[in-house]
C-alpha cells in the first residue's frame, strides 16, 4: 500500500528524508529562479495573448502540484515560449484576444490539456509521446522559435501586426511600419541589444576580469531584471507612456483567484487537438530536461509519473488563472545548477512568485510591452539552431525530409499543421523504410561456419540451394514484399530446390507474414522448391510452434544455417 | 529499348510466342469464363447501382487493356463484388441513385481510381498496399460479404430497402418487410436455394455418378445461367412482370458506348478517398489471385506493372459505359483451371461478352432482379469467414484487434470506416510493438561464447557489466524508451561501471536513436559508467562511422560479445 501511494506521491519519498542542508540548498535556488521567473512568465502570457499577471499565476500553483506529484527533483515548471506560442495559435483561432472569453478558452485549454496528461499517466501511455521523433522535435522548436521571435517585433516597433505563420506575421509587421512608434522602437532595440551583450559579452568579461562562475551566473541573471528595472524607470520619469509608449498597466494586486474554466463542448471540441499537441511537446519537453538532469545525480524519472506531474500542475492553471505550463528547459538548468536538492525548491519558488503577486505589481506599472517582447526575442533565439538540417542530411535522407518538412510547414501554415505533419511523415518514413528491409542471398564463407552476403564477400554457394537473410522483422507492410523478392528469385532459376529463410535478424512475424510464409511455402511447393528456416529466435519460435505453418513447411526448421545447408546437402 | 518497351507492354514478350496450342486453350478458356461473367456482370452492375449493361460494359475494354498491360497470365478483371459495394457506397453519398448524374459518378469514380493505380505503377508505390495487413483484409471482406448479402435481400423479397452499413439495412428491411411481394420472394428463395445446392450438393452428386472433375466443374458453372434461364422463362410465360416482379427490362443492343467521365473539381474532390480506397482494395485483391496462379506455373507477377494494368482497364471503364473494375477472384480461378495459356484468353472473353451485349441482350428483358439478387448472395456468402477472428486471436492479440475493429466499423459505419479504421489500427499497434521491443539483460553461458538471457538460462555474469540486448532496430518510437530502460538499470545499482549494448537483433540506428545514443553515452559518463557496442551490423556500422558519436562514446565497439567482456575484464 505504502508503495503504491509513494509511486503516486513522489513527495512521501524525498519528503521523510528532507535535511537541514537540503532546505538551504532549495531556498538558494529558490531565490535566484524567482528573480529570472519574473519578467519571464510575464513575458510569456504576453506571448500568449493574455494579461501579464496569468504568467505569475501560471507560475504559483502549478508548480506547487508539480512539487507534490513529479519524479523531478530540478525540473521549474511553468509558462514556457512554445508551449505559450501553441496557446495563442490554438485560442486566436477561436476567440478573440483580449476579450474574456480568451482568457476563460486558456483556462479550458490547460485544464483540458491537464486532463490529457493526467489520463495518459495514468493509462500507461506515455509512449505516444514517441512518435515525436528527435528530428521532428529540432525541427519544430526551431520553427516555433522563429515566429515567436517575428510575432514579438511589433511590439519593438510599437506597432500592430498579426498572423501564425512567419508569412502573415512578415506581411502585416511589413504593411503596418508605417505607424512604428520611435521611443518604443527605441526602448525595444536597446533592450534587446542590451540582453544579447549580457548572454555573449558580458559573461566572457566578468570571467576574464576575475570572478568566479557563481557569481557571474548569477550576474548573469540578473540582466532581464536590471532592463526591466531601468526601462520601467526610464518610462515612470519621462511620461513615456503618454507619447504612445505601450506599458503593462494596472495589474490586480493578488495571489491567484480561483477561476473555473468553461466545459462548453463545443468550446472542448475545438480544443482537443491543439490540447493534445500542447501536452505532447509540452511533455516532450520536460521529460527530455528531467532526464538529462536526474542523470548527473543518478536518479530516477518515472516517465509516467511525469505525466501526472504535468497534468496536475495544468489542472491547477486552469483553476487560478493560468494556461497551459509544462517543466521549461532554461529555468530547469537555473534550478539545478543554483543548487535544487529537491522539489521544494520548487515550492519556495511559488512562494517567491506569490509575494512578488502580491506586493510587486504595482511597480511594474509603467514596465514597457516592448522590453517583455525583447525578453521573449533573445530567449527563444537560443531555441533556433538550424545545424539540425545539416546533421540529418548526413546521417539519413528520410530523417532530413522529416524535419525540413516540418521547418517549412511551420513557418508557412503554422504550428499545428507543421507538428502535425512532422510526426505523419516521420511514421510514413518509417514504414515505407521497413517495408523494403535491406536482403542479402548468403553463402558459406569457406574455412568457417559463417554465412555472409555473396555479393561482398567470397563464399560457397550451392546451385539448388538459396540462402535469404532478412535484416527485419516480418510483418504486414513488408510480408508481401517478401512474397514477390522470393518469386522473383526463385520464378527464373530452374536450378533451385531449395529456399532457406535464415531468421537471425527476424524479431518478429505478425499474422500477416505468417499467412505470407503460408503463401510462400506453397507457391515454392507448387514450384517442386522446398522452404527452410533456420536460425529462428526463441520468442518468434514460441509463437510458431502454437500454428499450423510448421507442419505445412514443406522443408525444416534448423538451429543454425550452417546445420541447414549441411543436412540438406547430405540429404 | 526493346527491355523497357516490353517491361511496360508485357504483351510484347509473350505474344511473340504464341502458339496454335495457346490459341485451343485461350478459346476454351474464354467460353466457360464468358457464361459465367454474363449473369455474373450483370449483377455487379446492380449491387453498384448501376443499369444492368454497365456490368457487360465494364467487362469488355477492360478485359482487354489488362491484356496489353498486365503481367498476370490468367486474371480475368471485370466488376467484383466488394468493389462494387464500394462504388455504390462512395456514389450514393454524393448522387442519388438512378439518376444520370449517377452514372457519370460512376465514370468518374473509375476514371479516377484508374488514374490513382497508373500513377502508383509508374512511380512504383505499390508498397502503400502493404499497409493493409492480412488480417485486416481478410475481416473487412468478410464484412463487405455480410453487407452484401444484406443489401440483396431487399430484391429478394421484391421490398425497398437502403443504406450502407449492416445496421441501417436492418432497420430499412425491418420496416419495408410490409410491402413483400411474394411471387418475388418465391423466385428469389428458389433461385437462391438451387445456387447452393449447385454449390454444395450437387457437385458431390455428379462426382458420386461418375462424371470427371472437367465436366462435374463446368455443369456447375452452368448453375447460374440455368437460373438465369429458367426464371426468365417463367417471367415471360407467366407474365410475372405485371404481378410486381421487377425485371431488368430493356437493355440496348450495342457495343460498349463511348462516355466521357465528368470532370468537375467538387465531385472529383469528393471522390478522391474512396476512389483511393477503391484503387488499393482493388490491387490487393488482384495481386494476391495473380500471385497464386502465377506460382503454380512458376511464372512472374510484376506489382509495378500490374498496377499500370488496372490503372489502364478503369480508364478504359470510364471511357467505355463502365465502372471500377478489379481481377477477380473466382473467376480468375475458372480462367486458370480451364487452361488459359495467356491474357489472349481474356481478349477472347470479351469478345464474348461484346457479342453478348449485341445479340443477346434482349433475351434478358424478363430475368428477374430477385434472380441476379440470388448470384450474387451465393456468390458472396463464399467470401464471409469469421474464421479469421479465432486464427488472430490464437497468433496474437494485437492482430486480433484489427480485424475485430475492421469488421465491427464496416458492419456499423460502413465499408469506408471500416477500412480505414482497420489501417490506422494495424500501423499504430505495429509501433506500438516497436516502441517496447522486448530487451534482454544477458550473460555468457558458461563453457562456450554465447551469450544468453540471463532470466532464462544459467549464465556467468560480472557486477560490474550490464550486457543488453534490444531486439528490434533503434528508431524514433522507441528510443527514449530505451534512455528509460538503460537508466533504471543502472541508476539504482552502483556497482555498475559498464553498459554493453549488444547490436545483433538491430538492423537500422534513425537519427532519433543516434541522438538518444548520444544522451545516454552522455548520461552514463555522468554517472561514471561507460557505454560500449559489440555485434554492429556492417551497414550500421558504415552509418555510424561517419558520425562524432563513436568519438564521442565513452566506451569502445567491439566484434563480438564475448571480446567485449573479456577484453573489458582484461582491462
């Protein structure tokens, strides 16, 4: 009983063997994610197309459920910038921004999202997640990180534009330039350049002059804060906002209400796949980070786990004012290397977050949109790394065509279409791939029992005896295809009399290869041709010996090749 | 030149020899298949919604373009049962049934489907059939079977019935039972009743009296055209036609018409998908007749040209009056059996059946629909077998489930969804297999080289060496999988300084796995574990040795397993 609950409660475990150290350690790295998760998660509700305080509160519960139910002791859950970016292409499709149904439909969207989540943990099913090839994931990500980086320009240039893909988005900032606003342009590209030299020069500086990387990190971090400060103050002192200047405003004073979404169905309907894809990448995302980091302490991540943790902390957005949130790459890195011991760091994190909602906002009146959207610009222009075409161009062509379809589709149609066909073509690929497998005619390499391809190597071969190798296991989208290559073969050859199939790289047969060696053996039969097998794996042979096939074969089943082609020549 | 021409006009390489002996034996194969294609098209025609003369029609250009283009000796192509279904199915939801604008759908369905098949032919994607396993197959034509028979019995009964799937004829049949017309019925059971004592007692009977399996087979071919005949009479002696008893009526005496196929963008668009599926059903159901018939005279079945050999006769379809058309099963059979040398035999049929639709046509202004109703029930009731359920089930439960679901969404939803259902399930169970291959912790069995599950053999194992062995090739479904795996292994057990992942059962690293590779070469080095490789494939080998990550890797590659753990203990 007690360890079904703890599977469940992840926190029962780490929690009975909580430490002095350990709460020191979690209140360091507690404090500094605080400091870089404040004009981040505004950013990102801004991203998303909702007001700056649902980042704070996206940022407060989730990632005290996800303290509570996650196997992660370093991954920072919250607002993330594709995960944000997917939200507002799945709600602008819908609602329009900035009315309240927007932010009642991200309600539903987290919730539902949570829901997905949960359920896939619960069921087991995280594999699904798998589908998402690797190439796919780059692939996208860098995608993703292009339009969220175009979508952010108009608010650089204090002008509007709108659109989910790079064309429309590059189209309507080209159709509007005329109405930019030269102090936000400004305040935007001095931000901007200002938080690219704190990543590229400053830290190679503070280095160089002498201090150690604790505290040029941590400097480091400080650079959003320092821009956010000084641009608030830069606009406070000047009434720049009176000049056309966009700020955030009036920000209730509060921790998170509590909030329900809508269960309209047709509202949920409209929802479903957008949440689906948001749970997957957002899954995708953090697993990959829980992963990398428990390795360096050689811990643990129960994959479904994870999503129970995930789904928790989206429950909890949809119920105090959130959207949806998942464990982000950067912030992750933050915890870990600030020290994280444990999942409270995250809980002291939400508290950091909670005060800062209460007693902050009202200083972040005058905070431009423009220094948010420079923020979010550098952030997700780490995400862009177009090396992907390259390395998978080298490695294997069908892997480059998954990702470059999936770059193209993005830009040009969107996130939903372009993740979507990512994940169709990469499967595509796949089955096309192992419905053709690699077969090699074998013979025996002389002076050994070994039986290699004839075509690379010098071997003994006999006139009425062919030796196939399949390099795959047998099932439907390759059954038939075997069926013509042993036709083929065998159709021209007089000579032959008999065809072993040497099984060694055969992990499977499904029903249909089954009924294709059935067809195989008796069409060869029909022929006067006998069929072998030799080599056959002890889980396929299980299988075999529980059918008929084996006593219709009209020639044996033999331990190795060498044995086969042995016996039947002394036949 | 010649090579080629004759790769893409098969009819060059064997009809440079042809013999008299050939010509006998087409001629003789070409009467017996013509009695049994007349009443057999006919009522093709109708279970496609279409007038009578469009089953004739579809039996004469197509038959012979096939024997310019096909590869198969002895496939005869004209309308076949589930095909037709399929036409009425896909039309009926767009044009109602009767009307012209119906038959010109049905044009355009074959035009459509024709030029599908040419163009998987010549670009020789003839490997998208493989999607559809054996078992899915075999459930959704032992459901179209079902459907069949159900959508026959309204002629039967001389009632109005409609729909598509098993429920709604049901129902409609249920409702309309009111209206029977029972001279109709009386006719229709009859028939119905002789079609299968022909089948199943009087064969015996002839074989008992004496008489060869040649003439006991061709005196039970004669069935239908008996029924045929004998119903007719009574119609037209009785004047039964005047008592309710629908008749085929008149039918034009002429050669296959001329006739364009509509070209309108909305009803092609319309009929895209079902003119696809119609084009893959259709082929499968081709090829594997083809192959069969093929192997028993050791001949060849090119699938490429095959598809350019359908693709050519439902173009001829549409042009001539038809509908899509397929090679046929049993007629197929008949063909062969009756000794029919080369495709000149189908020519020869259809000159037949063209002489039919000239001369005969009149002579069949009173058979009965209920007689047409009765070949067809008869005819179909041979393809339904549920014997597939219990043969997946035995094999394996995910089979199982295919076919199961196939037969269920057919039955209920129609013979579309059912199909479709049937593809997505059988692809998404098959990586869902791949995603968790099954994956072996080994040890060497004492006194040999071998290396062996350690959960099922006595086998020397060193604490500090883990050995896996995955078996299935490493690609996106199941590469974080495998990061999952190797991690709990090792994370828990810190004895553990070596990981040898043994290759043999991997025929293909993606680009996925070699990243997932790379994580958990890199997450293993955190832990201070090294990652080796022994028993690579060559061409996997070749793959990786362009990439950084054998340098990359903590550990080394070796040839086989048994150097890998000597060596590394030797170290």
């Amino acid at each position: 009983m007690y360890t079904t609950l703890s599977r469940y409660l992840p926190i029962l475990s780490w929690g009975r063997e909580y430490t002095r150290s350990d709460l020191g350690n979690d209140l360091t790295a507690a404090f500094i994610v605080t400091i870089m998760l404040i004009p981040q998660s505004l950013a990102y509700a801004l991203l998303a197309g909702l007001p700056a305080e649902a980042g704070l509160y996206a940022s407060i519960v989730p990632i005290m459920l996800y303290a509570v139910f996650g196997t992660s002791r370093s991954l920072a859950v919250g607002p993330v910038a594709v995960v944000s970016l997917m939200t507002a292409a799945a709600l602008s499709n819908i609602v329009e921004q900035g009315t309240m149904g927007y932010a009642v439909a991200a309600l539903s969207l987290a919730g539902l999202s949570g829901v997905i989540l949960l359920a896939m943990g619960l069921f087991r099913l995280g594999f699904v997640a798998n589908f998402l090839s690797h190439p796919v994931i780059a692939g996208f990500i860098t995608a993703s990180g292009l339009i969220i980086a175009a979508s952010q320009l108009k608010h650089i240039f204090g002008i509007n534009a709108d659109g989910h893909n790079l064309l429309e988005l590059v189209i309507s900032l080209g159709s509007n330039l005329g109405g930019i606003n030269w102090i936000t342009a400004l305040i935007g590209v001095l931000a901007t350049g200002f938080l690219f030299w704190v990543r590229k020069g400053l830290k190679p500086l503070l280095t160089k002059i002498g201090f150690g990387a604790g505290v040029t990190g941590f400097l480091v971090k400080l650079g959003p804060i320092v821009v956010v400060v000084a641009t608030t103050a830069a606009v406070w002192h000047w009434g720049l906002d009176a000049r056309g200047v966009r700020i955030v405003g009036e920000v209730p004073q509060s921790l998170p209400p509590f909030t329900l979404p809508s269960f309209s169905p047709a509202l949920l309907g409209q929802l479903l796949l957008p949440a689906f894809l948001i749970s997957i990448i957002g899954f995708v995302e953090s697993i990959s980070v829980a992963q990398t980091l428990a390795a360096k302490k050689r811990q643990r991540i129960d994959p479904d786990q994870e999503l129970i943790g995930l789904g928790a902390a989206n429950i909890g957005a949809s119920l105090t004012g959130g959207f949806p949130v998942t464990g982000g790459f950067s912030r992750s890195v933050v915890n870990f290397d600030a020290g994280a011991a444990t999942p409270a760091a995250g809980a002291f994190t939400a508290v950091g977050l909670a005060i800062a909602a209460v007693a902050l906002t009202p200083l972040i009146y005058f905070l431009p949109i423009a220094t948010l959207a420079a923020t979010i610009i550098v952030a997700v222009l780490s995400l862009v790394d177009f090396s992907i075409l390259k390395r998978s161009w080298t490695y294997n062509r069908g892997d480059f065509a998954a990702v470059a379809t999936t770059i193209l589709l993005t830009l040009a149609l969107g996130v939903e279409a372009g993740i979507s066909a990512g994940v169709l073509l990469s499967v595509l690929l796949h089955l096309y791939r192992s419905s053709k497998p690699h077969i090699a005619e074998v013979g025996q390499v002389p002076g050994t029992e070994h039986f290699r391809n004839i075509l690379r190597h010098d071997v003994i071969t006999h006139p009425s005896i062919v030796t196939l190798r399949v390099d795959e296991s047998l099932y439907f989208a390759n059954a038939r295809w075997l069926e013509d290559q042993i036709q083929s073969r065998v159709a021209g050859d007089k000579a032959v009399r008999h065809v072993i199939l040497q099984c060694s790289a055969i992990n499977e047969i499904d029903f249909s290869a089954l009924e294709s060696l059935e067809a195989i053996n008796e069409r060869l039969h029909e022929m006067g041709v006998q069929l072998h097998l030799s080599e056959v794996k002890g889980p396929v042979m299980d299988r075999l010996n529980e059918q008929h096939f084996l006593h219709q074969l009209s020639g044996k089943v033999f331990l190795s090749q060498y044995e086969a082609v042995h016996k039947i020549l002394a036949a």
